[in-house]
C-alpha cells in the first residue's frame, strides 16, 4: 500500500512540474495509405526521386521470409526476399539513388531497382542482439547492441570506409549528428523492474569520445533527434509506477546540455492506471520542433465489459520549437497498431510506415501512410537560367499577412539555410536547410501564428549570407 500511494504522489508530482503543452488544431490530412506485407515493419527509405522502400522481418513461424519493397507512390514497383536474414534499418544514401539495408551483420548496397552492388561485413565478429543503422549528410551510424549495458557503434563515410568505432553505454535506440558531434538516445533495463529501468542521451565527439550525459530515471523506449533549428530533441516513455502506467517526455537541449523545455504528454488523459504510451521514433518538424511517434492505449470506458487495455492506435504528435503542440495524428480503429518509422519526401509531404495486427487477417501487416502538413515549407525551383552569383531578394507582398513569398539565388550546388528570426534574433521558423542545386528558388512563409511585428529572414550557404527585414502587420 505504501509503495502504491508513493507511486501515485510521484505521478501527480510529475504532472504538475512539467507543462502540459497547448494544442492547435491544424491536422494534417491523410493523401493515401499502403497495405504492403505481413511481418514486423524494419525500415524506411524516401529516395531522391520521391520513392518509398520499406523493409519488413516476415514471420519464420508460417514461412513468410524478411522482404523489402520499393513503392511508386503508392503502388508497389518491386519486390525481393532477403533470405532468412532480417534486415534492421536501411538508409539512402548521400551521393547516389542506391540505399543501404542493415541485413545480419552485414551492411548491403542496393540500387534503386533492388539490384545488389556490395556489402559490408562489419569488422566485429561478437554476437549481436539488435543492428541499426541510421544517417547524416556525410556519414553513416550502425549500432550493434552487444549486451544490455553496452553498443558498438561503427561509423563510416560517404565512400563506406570506417573512419570510428567506439563502444557506447547501454541499448542505443537512436542516433543524430549535428557539426561533427554524435548524439545517442539509449535505455537500460534492470530485469523488468520499475526502478532499475532508465535512460540516457549522451553526446560524443567524432572520435567517439564522450562529451556529456543527461540521465532520465525510470524512462525508456528513449529516441533522439538534431531538429532543423539545430536543437537536440529527446523523448522517452515514463513510467510511473510499478503497474501499466505510462506517459510520453519530450524534452528539448541545446548542443551544450542546456534544457530549454520539458513536457510530459498523458495520453488525453486516459484513466491513470491504464496508460499504454509507446515510443519508436523522433524526427524534426521542418518549421522547428519534433515529431513523436508510437502508439497510445485506445480511448475506451474502464467500468465497460469490452474494456481492453491492450487495444492501441498509431499515434504521432508534433511539438513546435516552444513546447506546444502544433497537431496530432490517431488511426483509430479496432486494430491494434504502431507508427515506427516516418520521413519527410522532396515535396515535403510526411510518410509514415508502421503496422496493424489485423485478426481476421491472420497476423500482422506492414502499412505506408502519406499526409500533407500546413506551415510545411516547400520550396519551389523556378524554371529560370542558372544564375551567376548568389542573391536574397525582398519578399513580396511586404507587408504581408499572414503569407509572403521569399525569392533567393544559389550560383553553384551546396547546402543551404533559410531562417526566419523576431526582432530579439531569436529563430521563428526554417524554410531550408537542405543541400540544394544551382537555380532560382521561392520559399512561401506563413506568419498565421506570429503577432504583428518586424522579422528577420537570412540566407546562409558555403560563401554568402544574407539578411533582410520583412513586416507582418495583422
């Protein structure tokens, strides 16, 4: 009795410390969805050309084997079994169409066309529990979870040579990168216990030295992404007891450890003891924040006969640079189901991969949404000759309210940031921040959700960089 009643003063204490994040209401809108295979979802790819490759585990028990498929939109292209190996994560890569698919132990290149070009045995040869792979612009990250205290994690360059490796603490379950800085998101496990669960997000340096380490008692299924605004975004599941009772932590850092926010999100508040939040990613929110995505327990009335605390939807949230919540997306259906992978394509609409365990279908099923989100910049190439020098030019109409439009020049191929900022430099908004090729661009900006004021908008690339004033005026 005295552990239940700590367990529920904790829980109360947790709620009222961190804020619950306000929510506005502009949800995005589901363009179509995929049923592709049955099996446990593995991995993600967009490609360059706006093509969705997704991998699944398969179920050995019914002889169903590991596939991975490639999607036209929504109609799937190709097909192939990858043998009786499990592929754990794919990635595309930074200088061609081909991809990388973590398959055993093995790294293995694919072209678009699912055709196999080489693979990679990793050098160490030490029995692994779970590999990952996962990327930035220059480099990529495999993770092999060696033991539940420890990962060996590996990194190679563009050319696929072995530049790092080093040995993390604990299950890494995601990694991200931002000015040659490694960030990982891992949990420990002390059998199953409430209190020896936990998690931590640590910082290493390129050689694989550690920098710093945030931990965060009783949490687990931790992830971890760089947003486009260059903050560090955290999430993990807290528990709140020793029973089922679960919530969502995001947390925001700056690269140097400094917490700007914290916020506990409660599943809508379903009745205490019948939390079921899950986490299986993290990725940016393009216009500043995170996207959390998982699973929540199935809005149900506990005192019902049919009640099930088992029944869960795929859910995603979306938390803007401030900590509040910009929109939510819930499949709810009478199948239990998860969102475990998700990014954004060149048009920036957002693909999800995930599953729902369909019974009358016999098991599980791997499914591929695409939404379209508002305040999501798309920026346009204009069909205009190449222009010769880098420009940012005045935005039109200015005044504007609440939209404008921003023109800029890129004169040869690199990456390039366009940021809007308020009068106290600080950053409102990222319009791009992304490799682009040399043409002309427009970039729309929506001030809906700003007050009337001057604001600032720059333009960065390797050898400019530019400012301008714009005016919303409401």
């Amino acid at each position: 009795m005295k552990n239940s009643l700590f367990y529920l003063v904790m829980a109360v204490s947790l709620l009222i410390s961190a804020p619950t994040p306000v929510e506005s209401q502009n949800a995005p809108k589901k363009i179509w969805q995929k049923d592709t295979d049955r099996g446990t979802p593995s991995a993600l790819v967009v490609t360059k050309t706006n093509n969705y490759i997704t991998a699944t585990r398969g179920y050995a028990s019914i002889g169903i084997n590991p596939k991975i498929n490639f999607l036209d939109n929504d109609n799937i292209n190709w097909s192939q079994e990858s043998g009786m190996v499990e592929p754990n994560g794919a990635v595309d890569m930074n200088l061609s169409n081909d991809f990388l698919a973590m398959v055993g132990d093995t790294i293995v290149r694919y072209d678009y066309r699912g055709s196999l070009i080489n693979k990679i045995k990793l050098p160490d040869s030490t029995k692994y529990k779970f590999l990952g792979i996962f990327k930035d612009s220059i480099r990529y990250f495999v993770a092999k979870v060696v033991s539940n205290d420890s990962t060996h994690i590996f990194v190679y360059d563009n050319n696929l040579s072995l530049t790092t490796q080093f040995m993390a603490k604990g299950k890494v379950q995601q990694i991200a990168s931002k000015g040659g800085y490694i960030f990982v998101a891992n949990s420990q496990s002390g059998g199953g216990t409430f209190s020896s669960t936990s998690s931590d997000l640590s910082k290493y340096d390129c050689s694989g030295d550690l920098v710093w380490t945030k931990h965060f008692p009783n949490q687990f299924q931790s992830r971890v992404c760089v947003g486009t605004d260059g903050y560090v975004y955290y999430a993990g599941v807290q528990l709140l007891s020793e029973y089922p009772s679960q919530i969502w932590n995001v947390v925001k850092f700056d690269t140097d450890s400094n917490q700007i926010w914290s916020r506990y999100w409660t599943g809508d508040m379903l009745p205490l003891n019948h939390f079921g939040l899950w986490i299986y990613n993290i990725i940016d929110l393009p216009s500043g924040g995170c996207i959390v995505m998982g699973s929540v327990t199935h809005i149900q009335d506990p005192a019902s006969p049919d009640f099930d605390p088992n029944l869960y939807n795929p859910m995603a949230i979306a938390f803007d640079g401030s900590g509040e919540i910009s929109w939510k997306i819930r499949e709810q259906s009478s199948e239990a189901g998860n969102f475990r992978y998700a990014q954004w394509d060149k048009d920036k609409y957002l693909i999800i991969m995930g599953d729902l365990s369909i019974q009358k279908l016999g098991g599980i099923f791997n499914r591929v949404w695409k939404y379209s989100v508002d305040g999501v910049t798309t920026v346009v190439r204009e069909n205009k000759p190449l222009p010769e020098n880098f420009s940012l030019s005045q935005n039109y109409p200015n005044p504007f309210n609440p939209k404008t439009t921003i023109e800029f020049q890129v004169a040869k191929s690199g990456f390039v940031s366009l940021k809007v900022y308020d009068i106290m430099g600080r950053e409102i908004a990222t319009l791009v921040n992304e490799g682009l090729s040399a043409g002309s661009y427009k970039a729309p900006f929506d001030g809906s959700r700003l007050s009337s004021g001057v604001y600032f908008y720059t333009l960065q690339t390797d050898g400019f960089a530019g400012s301008k004033k714009m005016i919303l005026a409401k």
